[in-house]
C-alpha cells in the first residue's frame, strides 16, 4: 500500500519570497559586474594588458550567469502543476549546471591564450601603471561581492546562487592573479602576466567542472549524505505503529529534498490505522527536516524479501469462492470478511451473527470442517471464526 498526501501547493508564498531575494542578490552583481566589466576593458585598452581586458571579458561572462540565474529563480518559483507535480526546482540545477560550463569554457580559454602568449613574450607590449590600480579595485569588488552573494545564498539554501557566489570568488582569485602578474611585469619580469592568466584559467577550469559535476550529481538523482539519511531514519522509526523501516531513499530537488520511504507495520491492522500511521510519518519528516519537501510512505506488512511468496497466492475474488465453499451453504456472514496474506499464507477472519453462533453444536461441526480443509490447502493459514455480539 502506499500513501501520500503532498502539500506542494503551501510551499508557493515561500518560494515567492525566496524567489524575489534571490533576484534582489542577483541585480547587485549585475550592477558591479556592468562597472567592473567596462572599466576593465577600457583600463585594459589603454594600458596594453591584455590580462586585464581577459578578465573584464570574464566579468562579462558573470553577467550572463546573472541572467541566467534570475530566469531560473523566477520560473524555478512557480507552484507545482499538472505537467510538473513536483514543482520547477530543477531549473535552479539546469543553471547551475551552465553555470559550471561556462566557467569550464573561459577557464580552458584563459589557458590556451596563456599558453600562446608565454611563447611570444618579446612581442608583448609595455603595461601602463594604470592596470595594476584597476586590478586592485576589481579584486576589491570581486571580493565583496562573493561575501554578499554566499551570505545570501546560505540563508536561501540555494545551490544556484551558491554557484553564482563561488563563480565571483573565482573572479577575486583571478583579480588578484592578474594583479600579481601586472605588478611583476612593471617591475620587469614580463612572463609573469601571461603565467598568471594561465593559473587563472586553470583555477576557473577547476571550479566549473566542479559545479558541473555537482548539477549532474542532483539531475541523475544523487541521494544526499548519510548521516541526513540515517536523521530521517530515526524519524521515521520513531513514529508510532512502526515496526521497522526496511528501504528509504532520498534526491534533491534544488534546495528541497524528497523522500521515499518503505515502513513495515502490523499485518494485522486496519487498512485506515495503516493509512494513519503513514500520515504520521509523514508529517514527522516535514517537521522535523525543514529540507524535506514532500515525502512517499510505502506501507508493507513484511519486509519486501518475505512479500515475494505472497505474490502466488490467490486474489480476493478467488479467496471468497473457496470460503464461501469451505463454509458451505447456509452460513450467514455479518461482516464482509478480512484476509491477511502473512509468511506466505492467508489468514482469513469470519464473522457471524451471535444468534447464529449460539447453536455451538453447529458451531463445533463448522470448525472441524474448517480446520480440515485448512489442513490439507497449500496456501490457506488459518480460518477464524468470530461471533459478532454488537452491530
């Protein structure tokens, strides 16, 4: 049996406002990236570093993820539908994940010019004071922005952003290369600039496949860490009427996590208690992992290895014509009666009128006549006979 009951659609104002200052983030570094980038290209220009307007032409590539991340965050806000019942949350992933690309490419950029220009070094032009001053400032304002965009993007939990936060530290670590390099060429050793910008492209290179991988990790289905399992395991062992819980699995979606869950109970309780139990579960996850979005509870009544006999055994239809045959004619039933498929065997419970059931002779020949024909079936287990005193 399994049950759910989803509560996708409370989640939209929450993430509406996450939504929105996330975007917040996003238009401050698309501000300071637009400075950064023309002062850079300009400043690089002039001064005859090429490093420079590389990494003003990197800074414009910040400015694509930021565009990319507040499409993402806007469409990845929008409530689960009919053609998406578990929300849009993968479009935060689908960014990350060209994120990642995009800083592989520039890094695999900057290493191949590095590589070019470190073999024509007497071509190089003489690099004007002015480069060093803009790379200093650009390494101030790459910095500074990392440490507004990881703030944000912790308090959000939000991988993307996280992703466009680390894609600014790789900017700063690039700034202060560039900067390293500028300075060591105006002080005369002119293989440094074009040996930075190839350490700049090995460290984006670096972070981009990493990002990458990590997006690829969520859109394959990636389950989180142990220990958060070994958590929600605890939780769901520890609800009531739950005897063991024998498969649990879990995947992100973006910043959300769902879980599927296998929980044994009791084989012989009502289909509604079972129901309740599972409910139970349920809302312990939600409450005790604010991470958990949603959550499948499984119901069995033996572990799954166990279950694989009951597959062979008859169905309800079959199972009443041979009580119906085994009880014989005459015997009225009260109650519809209750099957239990336990260790590979059917367990069924009768229940009779009480008047009827005052005759005990009569009620002795039909309980030798069941445990007879129990006696000599493959599959049935037991047949118990109960007198119904109250309606």
């Amino acid at each position: 049996m399994s049950f759910e009951a989803s509560s996708l659609s409370s989640e939209a104002p929450l993430d509406a406002d996450r939504a929105r200052q996330a975007q917040r983030a996003t238009w401050v570094s698309i501000a300071i990236n637009v400075v950064l980038t023309v002062c850079q290209i300009a400043v690089g220009l002039f001064a005859h570093a090429q490093s420079l307007v590389a990494d003003g032409m990197h800074t414009l590539s910040d400015l694509l993820g930021d565009f990319m991340v507040m499409f993402a965050s806007r469409h990845g806000a929008n409530p689960a539908d009919e053609r998406h019942p578990y929300g849009h949350g993968r479009y935060e992933t689908a960014a990350s994940m060209v994120l990642g690309l995009i800083l592989a490419g520039v890094g695999a950029g900057f290493l191949l010019t590095a590589g070019g220009r470190l073999q024509s070094l007497d071509a190089l032009p003489e690099l004007h004071p002015a480069a060093l001053w803009m790379a200093l400032v650009t390494l101030a304002g790459k910095e500074g922005l990392f440490r507004y965009m990881l703030a944000v993007a912790q308090r959000l939990r939000s991988p993307m952003l996280v992703a466009n936060a680390w894609h600014a530290r790789a900017d700063a670590a690039s700034s202060l290369v560039v900067a390293v390099g500028i300075g060591g060429s105006l002080l005369g050793y002119r293989f440094l600039e074009p040996l930075a910008a190839a350490l700049v492209g090995f460290m984006i290179l670096r972070m981009g496949v990493m990002l990458a991988y990590e997006a690829l990790r969520e859109l394959i289905d990636t389950g989180v860490d142990a220990e958060e399992v070994a958590r929600i395991r605890e939780t769901v062992t520890g609800t009531c009427g739950v005897l063991d819980v024998h498969d649990l699995r879990t995947r992100r979606m973006a910043h959300r996590v769902l879980v599927d869950a296998h929980v044994r109970v009791d084989a012989r309780i009502s289909v509604s208690e079972g129901h309740r139990i599972a409910e139970l579960a349920r809302q312990r996850v939600r409450a005790g992992h604010p991470e958990v979005l949603d959550v499948l509870v499984h119901v069995d009544t033996e572990a799954d290895e166990s279950a694989v006999a009951d597959h062979r055994l008859p169905g309800r239809g079959a199972l009443l014509d041979e009580l119906e045959d085994i009880l014989g004619g005459g015997v009225p039933q009260a109650a519809p009666a209750v099957f239990h498929y336990v260790g590979g065997q059917v367990e069924a419970e009768v229940f009779l009128p009480f008047d009827w059931c005052a005759d005990l002779d009569r009620l002795a020949a039909l309980n030798a006549r069941i445990a007879d024909r129990v006696a000599g079936s493959p599959h049935w287990g037991r047949i118990a006979l109960m007198c119904r005193i109250a309606p």
